[in-house]
C-alpha cells in the first residue's frame, strides 16, 4: 500500500494573545468558566498587518526550510482553511509568488473545517500517486484559519472557543501501511440565517457538538486503524483536531488509550480549526517528542458536520 511520509513540520501564530482574563472584560464570562467547559486558558488573533494569508506563507515557508529539499521538487500545494484572505483567488495560489514556488503545479484550497487537516493529507496523498512526478515527489499542505474576524462578539460559544493560525507539512509517499476515513453527514448542520453571506457570523451549538464528537473520534480511529490492518497498540500518537480538550479526554477513557499518546495544546492555542492538527503536530516536532518511523493517525471533525482521519508516518 501507498502510505504518507511527513518529511518536515511548520506552523505560525499571530503576536497578539488573547487570555480568558481578557474575554471577561469585554463580555460575560471568566477564566474559570472557559476552562472549567473547553480546557482554553489563551488563543492567538491576528494583529494589524497579519492575516491568513501571511500566517500561511510563514507556516509554510517554515516547513519548506526544515524539509531539506528544493522548492522545485514540491508538485502540489494544498490548503485547508474556511477564512482565507479572500473568497478568491485561494490562499494556496498566493503562496506561488510569496514562496517562489514552480508555477506549473496546481495550487488548491479546501474547505472541510476542522476537518480539513486530514482531508488535505488525503487529497495529496492521492494526487501523488496518480501524477508519478519522479521531478515533484512532494506536497506542501496547511492549514490556515483567520477566525477572529467571523466571530460575533456576542456570542459566548463561539468567541471563547476559536483562535487564530496555520500550521504545515512538506510530505511525499512510501510503500507501507496505510488507510484514511473521510465522511459527512449534512443533515446535522445548523441552517445559519446569512450563512450565504461569506462574512457572516460562524455559529455552533456546543453540546451537539460534543456529543458528535466523541461519537465520531472513536469510530474514525477505530475504522482507519481496522483498515490499515493494525492495532492501536501499533499507533505511536493520535493527533486530534484540539477543539475542546473535554472530548480528548472522554475519547482518551472510553477507550482505554494511554493518555500520553494523545499530546494537547489547545490550553495555549484554542480552537484553530482546519490549522489545529497540523500547528500540533510542529509542537510536537519542536519538542522533540517525534522520532523517524512514528506511526500518527490524524483525526479531525467539524461544520458540515464532517469528519476525517488518515495513517502518517514520520520521516
């Protein structure tokens, strides 16, 4: 089988830090109640001259750096993200110029929310393997959100949850175990009054989400793990979308997993969206915690409502 090989990490986060102390002086809430109900003690907006777009040329050109390897041998640049700068052209078309990327390899967006992280590996991953580019072996895939600008100030579940940044991976493919699970069940999305609107409002409804969630995490490791004909005893780390660390830990009892194979930072980063997997997976790079031949399964969930989860190895 056809499996992904991660060859190098990058993420960026916006220099403004917006505590929980903060949220209390502009609406009703406290540092205790935020991370009594999502575990956020901080989260990262994006300050004047920052933007999606800049998050993800930083992100990614972090990554090109550690890859080792020249920017004519990437053959496809994929971005996940639901906020980027404009509704067109994509974020990843921005980065040809910004990074000096070839200009003849196809530069695509995604939207799949929270869920885009695995989706976007996915899609590379398949794209790869069908153009055979001896040339351009490689990906470079982030993911990137910018959602302090969709959040409505008066709505409590959304703007203690959400923040800012982009995380990305350079990755080619190897001969190994391999599976992937990407779904969607649209019928459990909330109809949002102006959602038509691109600017509008993102809203949730937090407990439906949790009880989704911690349905569906289970079920995505569960099933990709099945499939690559492995154990989770085989898995070195499950590397969750950090959406609320309430459902890490329900997934981490209900079955029976070791906790230290599930790493969190959503404490100091909080919700990032179609970014949070791929900004954790660098954190974890940078502390040292990966080792080359790590097996990581990466699952996400989100809007749509939609769910993802694929096989990776590092290095």
């Amino acid at each position: 089988m056809t499996g992904v090989k991660i060859i190098s990490t990058g993420s960026a986060l916006p220099s403004r830090v917006v505590t929980n102390d903060d949220l209390s002086k502009i609406e009703e809430t406290s540092d205790e109640w935020i991370k009594k109900r999502t575990g956020i003690e901080k989260r990262h907006f994006t300050a004047e001259g920052e933007s999606a777009n800049s998050l993800a040329v930083e992100s990614a050109g972090r990554a090109l750096e550690k890859s080792g390897i020249s920017k004519d041998e990437i053959g496809l640049v994929l971005t996940a993200t639901l906020s980027g700068d404009y509704s067109t052209p994509s974020v990843a078309s921005f980065m040809q110029s910004a990074l000096g990327l070839s200009k003849d390899i196809p530069y695509i967006d995604i939207n799949a929310a929270c869920s885009g992280a695995a989706y976007a590996v996915e899609i590379a991953r398949s794209y790869l393997v069908a153009n055979q580019d001896k040339k351009k072996p490689y990906a470079l895939v982030t993911g990137v959100e910018e959602l302090s600008k969709l959040l409505d100030p008066a709505d409590r579940t959304t703007n203690i949850l959400f923040g800012d940044g982009a995380g990305s991976v350079v990755m080619t493919t190897k001969e190994g175990p391999y599976a992937s699970t990407l779904g969607a069940e649209s019928s459990l999305a909330i109809n949002c009054p102006g959602a038509k609107n691109l600017r509008s409002y993102i809203r949730m409804d937090g407990k439906e989400v949790f009880r989704f969630a911690v349905k569906i995490l289970p079920y995505c490791i569960k099933e990709t793990v099945s499939k690559a004909g492995l154990s989770t005893d085989d898995i070195d780390y499950f590397v969750c979308h950090q959406a609320n660390k309430r459902i890490i830990d329900h997934v981490v009892r209900a079955m029976k997993l070791p906790k230290e194979k599930f790493y969190c930072n959503v404490d100091h980063i909080g919700n990032t969206s179609g970014a949070s997997i791929f900004i954790l997976l660098d954190e974890m790079e940078q502390k040292g915690m990966l080792s080359p031949g790590d097996t990581a399964l990466l699952s996400g969930f989100g809007s749509g409502l939609t769910w993802g989860s694929v096989l990776v190895t590092y290095k």
